[in-house]
C-alpha cells in the first residue's frame, strides 16, 4: 500500500480549493467503491484523497414539475427508491439493476458516471498491453479475450467497454451536468463527459482535474413514464451488461410514436445515443416490427470484437423488447 495524504473538506468550496492546490493525480473520494478497487490495483496510486463524501451540499434530491435533480454525492439506492423517480422506470430501473445493494446503498451517482472499464486487461496488472492504463503500449483485447468488449465508438487503440447503466439511461434523457471548479461553475450536458478513445485512452471524460461534479439533472418528460432499463448480462445480478437498453416513447391517440428515446449500454465505449435509430421510429405505429428495425438501425455501425459478434443480435433484441416494454407502459 502507498501511503497517500487524506483531506476532509467541510464544503463545497473547500473541496474546490483542496483540488486547485492538490498535485497532480490527486482524486476525490465519494462512494469509494471504484476508487478503493483501483488503488488496490495499483492503477491509481494517488498522492492525496479529498474525501467528499460527508457534504451534505451534495445530497439534496429535487424533483420539480419541470426537472428532476439529484446531488452527485446522493446514494445509489437513494435515488432509486425515490417515489418520483419510480415514476421514471428507467432511471429507477438503471440503478436498481446495478451492482449490489451493499455497494448501491454506498456508491453516489455522480461517482457512478466515472466508473472506469472493467476490462481485464485494463485492470490485471502491467503484463498486459493497455493503452488506457499506459498509453502507447498497445491493446491486448485487439488479439485476445474480447467477448465483452464493445461494439461500438471502437478505436485499435482501444475497444474497452464503458460499464455504467446509470449514464446511460440519462443520455436518453438529455440529462445535464452542473459542474464547480476555481473559474466557477458550468453546465455540461451528460452527451458530452464521456469520449471515446483517442490517440489517449487514458482521457476518458471531459471534466477538468479540478472540477467536481455538483448535481445531475434530468427534464422531466411525458416519455419518462413510458420507459424501462433492459439488462442482458451472464447472471441475473453481479454482472456487467452483454447489452442494455433505456427506452422510452410517448404515443398519441392512434398509437403513433410521437417521442422516442434509446439509450445503449454494455456495448459502446461510452454511453451511447442511437439517435437515428430513435428517428426510425417517429410517426410509426409501435409494433415487434418496427421495434426490431430501430434495433437494427442502432447496430448498424457495429464493429464486433472476433468472438462477441453474437452480442449484435443480441443488442437489437435487447432493444426491440425494450421498446415493446416502454410501448406497453406509455400506452397506460
């Protein structure tokens, strides 16, 4: 174990401050429940901790008639059972089916968008090639175990799968980001703190080493409450997405899909919008049809790895039994 120095701000303000004067490769400490596995890892091996995760200015949960807000250091399981956010099956859904329960009743949801890859190679020590972990050492996946990595936002610089399902039901959303650093604070809308990789891997969101994340939040709309989280994984609990999906569509009078909303997990290097498969649905009737071509349209860029190609069909599948599940419920 490296020793590191542990601070304890008393606000917000204070963590601000505690990260303009921190050394590079300092980390802020929330849930603990990446970061403590990380370091025993010895991928991060950070030089000091602020430890944030007593301030109550991060908790707060609002949920207006116009925007549902949650506090990034606000529990997992918090926000899940929500009686509002229950009206938001997605959301709630998303966060239900994520981890444990000891972890959700520990980890934040503003700590759950930074979740790093749960590659293998990325996480089983430096004999392995990877360049998230050490760029310009290559990608082992590229030749070797790559049944779980992604299909899409692919580079051979790196094909690690983005892990998250919370993320990836609030980029159907067009969930935003407030933000808070020394120059004060931003909003960031959530389609924009992930990147796939680039020439670095390493970069992996967009946020400032000083910044910190203050609240999420999410427009609350009619779709949300047609929604759901489909999750496909080898287990029914304790596991990573093969492929998720968060869905919603609202439908008028006649059952014409008027909004659509498709957000893609398990299978991208970040979270993914299917954008063009949401617009294939738009003005159409809601049927196994048109649902299994929206599903198709969102893979049809996928680059599968050589022994996960089963995972496209089984994305436009997770996909088309989302939105049949979204359809019943918006039709209620």
């Amino acid at each position: 174990m490296r020793s590191f120095a542990y601070v304890v701000p008393d606000s917000v303000a204070g963590a601000v401050d505690a990260l303009a004067a921190a050394e590079p490769g300092t980390k802020v400490l929330a849930g603990g429940t990446t970061l403590y596995d990380l370091m025993k890892l010895g991928i991060e091996a950070p030089p000091a901790v602020i430890d944030i995760h007593r301030l109550a200015e991060l908790t707060e949960i609002s949920t207006g008639e116009d925007e549902l807000s949650f506090g990034a250091g606000a529990k997992m399981a918090e926000v899940a059972d929500h009686p509002v956010v229950r009206d938001y099956p997605a959301l709630s859904e998303s966060l239900w089916r994520a981890a444990s329960q000891q972890l959700r009743n520990m980890a934040t949801v503003g700590g759950n968008l930074l979740q790093r890859t749960r590659c293998g190679y990325f996480r089983g020590g430096a004999e392995f090639p990877c360049n998230k972990r050490n760029p310009g050492s290559g990608c082992a996946a590229l030749e070797g175990l790559d049944r779980t990595h992604a299909l899409l936002g692919t580079r051979d610089t790196c094909i690690a799968t983005y892990p998250g399902d919370w993320a990836v039901a609030l980029i159907a959303f067009d969930a935003e980001l407030d933000v808070v650093g020394p120059q004060g604070e931003r909003t960031l809308p959530l389609g924009e703190l992930h990147v796939e990789p680039g020439d670095n891997p390493l970069l992996e969101h967009t946020l400032a080493a000083d910044e910190l994340i203050l609240r999420i939040r999410v427009p609350a709309t009619l779709a949300g409450r047609g929604s759901t989280y489909h999750k496909i994984r080898d287990r029914e609990s304790y596991a990573f997405a093969l492929a998720s999906a968060a869905t919603a569509v609202t439908l008028d009078a006649q059952g014409t899909v008027t909004d659509c909303r498709i957000g893609l997990g398990g299978v991208a290097t970040r979270p993914w919008r299917a954008t063009e498969a949401e617009r294939s649905l738009i003005g159409e009737q809601l049927t196994m049809e048109t649902a299994r071509h929206a599903g198709e349209v969102a893979f049809a860029d996928a680059r599968p790895p050589r022994t996960g190609a089963f995972r496209v069909e089984l994305g436009i599948r997770t996909v088309t039994d989302a939105l049949l599940t979204a359809g019943k419920r918006a039709a209620r």
